[in-house]
C-alpha cells in the first residue's frame, strides 16, 4: 500500500509540474479513485447480502 501511494505521489508531482491534469483515465489519482470506489461497492453489495440474510 505504502508503495502504491509513494508511486501515486511521485506521478502527481510530475503531472503538477508538466502542467497537465490530475484526474483521467491514465492520470495520477486513477488508480486510487478505482481502488477507493471497487471498496465502496464491494462494502454496498455486502450490506445488501447481510440485509437479504438477516430479512430472509
């Protein structure tokens, strides 16, 4: 995880410092956005698996 910050980090400085954009498909916070948004899903289909167990 450090690694993968440290890697994010460093593009985000080179793409601040070239002047091109933080947010694409290929830019420097793609991969956490990815990272924090499979979480959130995967946190919402557990809940509703939880919910489908408890109800019945």
């Amino acid at each position: 995880m450090k690694e993968e910050f440290d890697s994010i980090r460093k593009k985000t400085i080179e793409q601040l410092k070239a002047g091109k954009p933080l947010l694409g498909k290929d830019d420097a916070f793609a991969p956490l956005l990815t990272s924090i948004l499979n979480a959130a899903l995967e946190g919402e289909k557990m809940h509703i698996l939880q919910k489908k167990k408890s109800d019945g």
